[in-house]
C-alpha cells in the first residue's frame, strides 16, 4: 500500500486527470484574431515527439502553415470537402434510440463543424501531421503501425497546446482533396498526410470533461461481449 501511494504521488494527479479530461475538439471557441507565436508551436512539438513511436523509426514530420495564402488555399480544401460530407451525412437515417439530449448535442457538435469549415483559413497556425510511407494497399498490421506512429505524437501536442491556454481540433476531411493539397504545400509522395488541426488560442475560462457512455459499457474482458464478471 504504501508503495501504491508513494507511485500516485509522484504525479499531482488532480492536474494530470484535467488535463487528459478536458481537452477538447475546439471549434467556434478559437480566437483566430489572436496571433500564436513560432516559439509556442515548437516548444509543443519538442514535447510531442517525446512519444513512442513504432520500432522507434522516428519517422513523423510535422507541416507548420503560417503563410495566409497558404492558410486560405488549405482552409478552402477542407470546407468544400465538409459541405459534400456534411450532405451526405444529411441523407443517413437517424441513429435509432436517439434520445433529445443527444440529438441537441449532436446539433452542437453540426452547428460547430460548420463554423470551423467556414473559418478554418483563419487560424492562426494549420499544423499538418505527416509520416513517411504509405499503406493504401497495405494490411492491417502495416495500417495500424504506421498510423500508430504519428497518433500519439499528435495527442501529445494537442495536450501541450491545451496546458499553454491554446486550443485545437483534430480534423480530416482535407484528406479527400489530399494530393491538391500535397501540391500546394510540396509534400513528396511517400509521405502519408495523417490530420489537419487548427491552432489557436481559445476564448472563455475552461472546458469541462464531455458526457461519454460510462467505460464499462465499452469494454469486454478477455472474450468479445463478455463483461468483468
């Protein structure tokens, strides 16, 4: 026990537990009018590939957008994408079970991708996580590595970003008009283009953890569908 508690408290776990709890996909709360200075984003980045990456190849790049034309052409990319998804979403038959809550959330959530498509240029800073190889006709194993490889590192930032008052929101819809977008940028083609995030500052005092389905709900114990005994 004592060592137990010797473990916990090495960490203030209050701060650690608010920080993975809170951060959240920022959309209609990010000040685009105030700039992010260079030495931020790379203090995060420093912070972001502290994490594990497969065979420790290393092998993430990470695309830094600042210039406004830039911004503006990679912005447009990502709203007209939105607007064909946000359509075809539109004709889906409602989940069933639904409840009102849910439904008002979920019209939050619409009302908040829509702000964000239609402002994604603004940011102050577009950050595009890449990693090198491509696995379009690869298997499963060779997916998951890779994607496995530049996810963590992402999360990482975006945790940074958060305990330094900016917010982002991880986003891929560009990725339908990806080599338009690997163009504009000079991306080679053996780099695989992971997400788009805007970054900025956030407006407000705070964020508070979402309302999620209780993790037991979620989790099978050692055979599919079967819960802890």
């Amino acid at each position: 026990m004592a060592g137990s508690r010797l473990h916990r408290g090495s960490m203030d776990l209050k701060s650690v537990d608010k920080l993975l709890t809170t951060t959240r996909a920022v959309r209609k709360r990010l000040d685009f009018d105030r700039p992010v200075a260079d030495e931020l984003i790379k203090e995060c980045l420093e912070i972001a590939i502290q994490a594990p990456t497969g065979s420790n190849a290393q092998g993430w790049q990470f695309l830094v957008i600042t210039d406004p034309a830039k911004k503006q052409q990679i912005g447009e990319l990502y709203r007209k994408s939105f607007y064909i998804y946000a359509a075809a979403s539109a004709e889906q038959p409602a989940r069933r079970g639904s409840g009102e809550e849910h439904l008002a959330q979920m019209a939050r959530v619409a009302s908040s991708a829509s702000y964000l498509a239609d402002n994604m240029g603004r940011a102050p800073v577009l950050l595009i996580p890449c990693i090198s190889g491509r696995v379009e006709n690869a298997g499963p194993m060779a997916q998951a590595g890779l994607y496995g490889s530049i996810l963590p590192a992402v999360w990482s930032f975006q945790l940074a970003l958060r305990a330094r008052g900016l917010g982002s929101s991880w986003t891929t819809l560009h990725l339908r008009y990806e080599k338009e977008a690997a163009e504009i940028l000079g991306l080679p083609e053996y780099v695989t283009q992971a997400a788009l995030l805007p970054v900025a500052y956030y407006t407000g005092t705070d964020f508070k953890p979402a309302k999620r389905v209780p993790a037991a709900q979620a989790t099978f114990w050692n055979h599919w569908g079967q819960r802890q005994p």
